[in-house]
C-alpha cells in the first residue's frame, strides 16, 4: 500500500509520476476489474463506517449519542456505499453489452428534454423512499437512441484514459470527497490525487482504508497540508485537469489568482489555470413556498422542512435553503412565519463549527439592522426578515452565507402568478444555480397541473425539489449533482460540470425531485399514497442516528427482514421532538 509522506516531505513530481504509471494500469484494467474494485471499496467503506462516523461528529463538535449525528451516518458512509452499488450495476451493464438504460422509464420533459427516471429505481427505493421521485432531464433536442448510444460515458471506451486530476476537497460533507474521486475515476477515466480539506484531515486514514483496493494499483493518492500543499498541485504540469468544490472565491483564486493580477487576468481573458477545470460551488438557494389552505399541522412539519433546509449541518451545506420567498397575499403567511420561528428556536443546539461561521453570521447581521432576529436554538441562528427583491444593493441575494442564516422575501400574488414571479426572482436576483426548492400543498399542485411541469423547466437551476429538499438529489447516486449549465470560468457561480450520477449519462441538464407534503401516518389518514414517516434528515428526527447507522447496515447487506426495525426506527423519530413541540397531530 502506498502511504502518503508528511507534507513537508511531498514531493509532486514523485507522486505525479507514480500515478501517471497508475494511469497506465488502469487503461490495461478491464470492466469487470473495475466492478470488482467497486465492490472491494464498498467492503472497506463498510468495515470503516462506524470509525468514520465517530470521527466525523467529533469534528463537528456533535455528542456522540444526539439524533444529530444520523446525519453524519446518511451523508457519510451511507452516501458512499449506494453509490458504489448504483456505479457497480452500470458497469456490469456495460460489460455484458447490455443498454445501461434498459428497463428505466424515459419519458417527455417540456421544451423538447428528456426524463429517466432515477428514483425509485428498484423496489428496496419504492419502499425505503415511498413517495419520493426523481428525474434526471437531458438538455433540450437530445433523442431517446443518443442518450442510450452514449450512457457509460468514459467507461465505453475504457482504454482511453485522460490523464491524472488533482481534486480539491470539501471539508463540509464528508461523503463528497470520496464521491468526487470516483467520478474522476469512472466518469471521466482518470487516476487522482485527492487533497483533503483542513476540516477532514482526522478522515485521512478512513478515506485512505477506504480507498486501499485503488491507492494499492496506484490509482489514488491522499494528500494533506495548506494551501501550499494544493498550489504545487494544481501548478504541476501532470496535472490533467482539477475538480474542486469549494465556495467561488476559492475557485476565482485557483483559476485565476488573487488581487491585481486576478483582476488583469480577468481583463485579459488569460486564466493563470491553463487546464481543464470543473467544479461545485454552492450559492444563494431558494425556498418558494406558494400560497394555499394548509392545516396546522401542514404548517407545522413544513415550518421543520424549511428549519432543516437551513440547519442541517449547521447551515454548512452549498445546498442550503438561503432565502425564503412568501406570497404577501397569503392569508397564512404570518401563521406560517410563527411556526417557522419556533422551529428554528427549538430544533436541536449544535455548535457552529466550520471555520470562520460565526463570523459569517455576524457579517449578516450587521448588515441587517432591525431586520435580523435571533429565534434561539443557538446563538447563532438568524431569521432576516423584509429583504426586498427592488433593491439591487442586497446581500442576502448575492452572498452565501454558509451558516444558519435563513433570510424572507415577499411577492405579490397567488396561484401561477406568483409562481412566475417567484420563479424569475430565483433566476435573476440570487446568485448560483446549485439548487432551489418549491413546497405546495396538494391541491395547489393539482390546480397548477401542467404549468408547474413548465415553471420547473424555467428555474435555471441544477436540482430542483418540490416538496423535498434538494439534498435528496445529492444522496440520489443515479441524479446528477452540480451547477445548472452555462457558467463561465470568469463568471462560475455555483460551478461547471456535474458529478454523481451513477448511471454515467451524457447531455444532462438538471435533476428534479418531488416528495410527499405530508409525513405517514397523516399521509395515509388523508388518502396519499406515501407511506414515508418525517424523513430522518430532518433536524428534529428523534431517531435519525438509529435510522442512520439501520440504512447503513442494510445498504450493506439488504435483507427483507431487517426492513421492520428499520420502518419502526424511522416512524419513532417523527412522533415527537424532545421539547415536545412537534406531536403528530391530524
């Protein structure tokens, strides 16, 4: 096994070289090595996941036995090993000649698109995810016969390798990592090297067990250190391309450097990066809740939606819900915002704990004075109340903020009046593209009918969730995950390029997901279909560690008896918070 040398010993021509030879193998390394290396990598994740979990709430400063930490498990190990499941059927696919697509429903997206149907996919999803739909839509003019005929990307072609990539790693979520070196490998046809964020540093030797089967062919390396560490890196002439999530900032000063030589390189159309380069960056995402005859309890759990959209992981997630656009015509807006104000003063205390997010929420609140409440939770959950979409001077719209700072905006209007008018505040006012989130009730979803179709075709967004949250399409592995296409280099917002999906599919636009408005067993009671308990990613799931760690195990090892303890798990988690707040109520 290659071991990584301490930083001050790294030496970049050394481990370049040794994955340029890696490169070589791979290119002699058939499909069904490549499935088995999959399959070996799911065995390590699965050996390592309890360490891994561990590690990771202690990182971000979570008491080991909170609910909170079920979200260390879900956006962890769990994330990791469906997606090698989901990327190990496509290639076995691929290598008994068979179509990657065959048996998945491809319908009709507006404007000329196509839609593959990603989830549910089999009926372990039908079960664990009642309710839940999602939708990979291609760009617009692509046929039925090229998305088949080009399905398997890369891995059609399997020795014609593309060079060695450099991935500069997340340091919020702990799955995008690994995720990001196995679409460098299988996607695009490249050995790595992946430099760890600071914050995961303590993963470094989880990630490097992981990663053992393909760091022991010379496919992977694992490196740490500063800043220094990934200059020399990305600078080496190697290096074949670079993939990075990170924030937009961070992506301007790899590409095109800082100060005054940023801005003439700017000018200049001369990036200092003269290489390939994709990425996921995050932004302002939007929360468009449209106007309709909710119960109290509908107000209720979809106060805790929004709170979760926000809070979970602190508000350290590129996907959070940033800005909350109401209808000021709504005759419950008021009741919807006082229950929006308790859920966010009683869901779980956690620490902010990624670098710098204190200061990032102070930013927000001096510059909002009068306007930034503090609901309690934490001292550092801020509610921004009467931001205006007329002024163009508007922070909120234009800066992530990367921690639980909620804002709310308001328009005019019901029905598809407002869903226009909120749709184009979403595409013009706030900068990214990364995700955005409708929530409605039934009825109003009913009355929209196929004008909603075509309200999500308008949203220039690269996920977009109705009635769930967009991180549902990030632990998808068959969605695709990033940017909406189109961005620029000088102009990258929320990022180029796309990641994830397991099914390897070429002209992709964007992922849509749908979910339940209601919980089980209120759903049931009220003649829905959906027999989903509140989801465990909810910040109030009382349970979510249990139903974390059950998804694991059974993502491990499927077996139908395990399935009881799991849905028991999960209905307990929704029945009630610890402040008692938040009964099931009909």
């Amino acid at each position: 096994m290659n071991t990584t040398p301490a930083t001050s010993d790294l030496d970049p021509d050394a481990l370049v070289a040794r994955l340029a030879s890696g490169e070589r193998v791979w290119a002699r390394t058939y499909l069904d090595e490549r499935r088995e290396l999959l399959l070996n990598v799911a065995a390590a994740t699965a050996a390592v996941a309890d360490e891994w979990v561990r590690i990771a709430a202690r990182i971000k400063q979570l008491n080991p036995t909170s609910p909170l930490v079920g979200e260390e498990w879900m956006s962890g190990p769990y994330a990791v090993l469906t997606y090698l499941q989901a990327l190990e059927e496509t290639l076995r696919r691929l290598d008994q000649g068979a179509d990657v697509l065959a048996g998945t429903r491809i319908t009709r997206a507006p404007g000329g698109r196509l839609a593959v149907q990603v989830l549910p996919y089999n009926t372990y999803d039908k079960l664990l995810m009642s309710g839940f739909h999602a939708e990979v839509w291609t760009t617009p003019g692509v046929t039925e016969d090229q998305l088949r005929a080009t399905a398997g990307l890369t891995q059609r072609t399997p020795r014609q390798t593309r060079g060695v990539a450099l991935i500069l790693g997340a340091g919020n979520i702990f799955s995008i990592p690994p995720l990001d070196v196995l679409y460098q490998l299988y996607a695009e046809n490249r050995t790595a090297v992946l430099k760890l964020n600071p914050t995961t540093d303590p993963l470094a030797d989880v990630y490097r067990a992981v990663f053992k089967p393909l760091i022991d062919r010379g496919l992977l390396e694992i490196v740490t250190g500063g800043p220094e560490v990934g200059a020399a890196l990305t600078e080496h002439p190697g290096i074949s391309a670079v993939h990075m999530t990170g924030s937009e900032a961070t992506h301007d000063a790899v590409v095109w450097g800082t100060g005054e030589t940023a801005t003439a390189a700017k000018t200049a159309g001369t990036p200092k990066l003269a290489k390939p380069m994709t990425s996921e960056l995050g932004g302002v995402s939007p929360i468009i809740v449209l106007p309709g005859k909710w119960s109290d309890a509908d107000l209720r759990y979809q106060a805790e939606h929004v709170a979760t959209m926000r809070l979970h992981n602190s508000g350290c997630n590129c996907i959070a819900g940033q800005i909350l656009i109401l209808s000021s015509d709504w005759p419950q807006k008021s009741a919807f915002l006082t229950a929006l104000r308790r859920a966010l003063a009683t869901a779980p205390a956690r620490p902010a704990w990624y670098p710098s997010c204190e200061a990032r929420v102070q930013d927000a609140r001096s510059l909002h004075p009068g306007h930034a409440e503090k609901p309690g939770g934490t001292p550092e959950r801020t509610l921004l109340t009467g931001l205006d979409l007329t002024d163009d001077s508007e922070s909120a719209f234009t800066t992530e903020y990367f921690g639980p700072v909620l804002g709310v905006t308001e328009l005019p209007g019901t029905g598809t009046q407002f869903l226009g008018a909120a749709v184009t505040a979403a595409n013009d006012r706030l900068r990214g593209t990364l995700g955005a989130n409708i929530i409605a009730h039934p009825n109003t979803l009913k009355a929209l009918g196929r004008r909603l179709r075509g309200a999500i075709a308008d949203l220039r967004y690269g996920t977009i969730a109705v009635n769930a949250w967009t991180g549902v399409g990030y632990a998808t592995p068959r969605a695709t995950w990033g940017a909406f296409p189109g961005h620029t280099l000088d102009d990258v917002q929320s990022g180029i390029g796309t990641v994830h999906n397991a099914l390897l599919l070429d002209h992709t636009e964007r992922t849509v997901v749908t979910g339940p408005f209601r919980p089980a067993p209120r759903s049931v009671l009220l003649g829905d279909t959906s027999i989903s308990p509140k989801p465990p990613w909810f910040v109030t799931n009382t349970t979510a560690a249990r139903t974390g760690r059950l998804l694991t195990k059974f993502a491990v090892n499927p077996q139908w008896h395990d399935l009881l303890t799991l849905f028991a798990s999960a209905l307990r988690g929704g029945s009630v918070n610890r402040s008692g707040l938040f009964r099931s109520r009909w």
